[in-house]
C-alpha cells in the first residue's frame, strides 16, 4: 500500500489559446518557490464550477480575456503519477475569434506572472510548467513524460 500525504486530490484546467495563426499563448510563471517556467492560464477548480467556466475565469483573472464558455473544448485529462496526492488536469482549447482580443491580455497578478506571449507550436520554449508541457504533447500527439497518464477528451 502507498503511503499518501494528509492532502486533497486536486483538480485543476489549463486552457491553451490559440490565435488566428495557431500560435498559443504562454505566461512566464515567476512565482516564488518554484522554478520559472512558463505555462498556460489556468488553476484549480471551485466548487460548482464546470471545466469550461473554470478555465474562463482563470483566464480573466490572470491575463484580462474575456472568454466564452462556449467556445471552450476540453481535449485531454491528464494525471500527474509523480505527485503525492491525485492531481489531475483538464486541458482545454480556445481559438480566438479575432486577433483585437490579443489587445486585452495584460499580466494581472504579477507576483505570479512576468509576462505573457504567443510562440509557435512549432518553437516552443525549454521550460515549460509540466502540466502545459503534458498538454502540449497531447495536443501534437506526441510522447508524453512517464509521469503522466493522459485520457482523450472527445465531445
């Protein structure tokens, strides 16, 4: 039998944005006590909370974009195997309408957060928060990290 620390599962989204062009947007994550790195918007959801309006408000709180709920599309659940309690992610997808919406992206919580910017999924960069890393490699099926079990999300 596993030994599990005194902890609450955690279940949280990520929601990759992607513009006009297939490029996605990434916050560099500066938050003390962690390594930089940079991820997608998102955190833990709140009690009552669906997937979709989670990833929404986590976006709005973090970067400015007002999201449609809508609009959203949960593409992967993937399990952190590596942690010492249940943390699961939900990765979502949102394809911006227009590029005007990059106009409202501003770092809200900049204790958390430097900067945010778009790359290509073609050339990403080297640190990349694990969660985002492990959507990603869904995302581009490609070969995810040992530490995580991934489960197709199709609607």
């Amino acid at each position: 039998m596993i030994e599990r620390l005194n902890s609450s599962p955690i279940v949280g989204v990520g929601v990759m944005i992607l513009d006009e062009a297939r490029h996605v947007l990434l916050g560099l994550r500066i938050k003390v006590g962690e390594e930089a790195s940079w991820c997608f918007p998102g955190g833990k959801v709140e009690a009552g909370e669906t997937f979709e309006q989670a990833a929404a408000r986590e976006a709005l709180e973090e970067t400015g974009l007002k999201l449609e709920i809508q609009n959203m599309k949960p593409f992967t659940a993937l399990v952190d195997q590596s942690s010492t309690i249940v943390n699961t992610t939900i990765g979502l997808s949102f394809k911006l309408q227009n590029n005007k919406m990059k106009e409202q992206i501003v770092v809200t919580e900049p204790d958390i957060f430097e900067r945010w910017d778009w790359f290509s999924l073609s050339n990403l960069p080297t640190n990349l928060f694990p969660a985002s890393e492990a959507m990603l490699n869904v995302w581009k099926q490609e070969q995810l990290h040992e530490s995580w079990a991934a489960y197709r999300i199709t609607l």
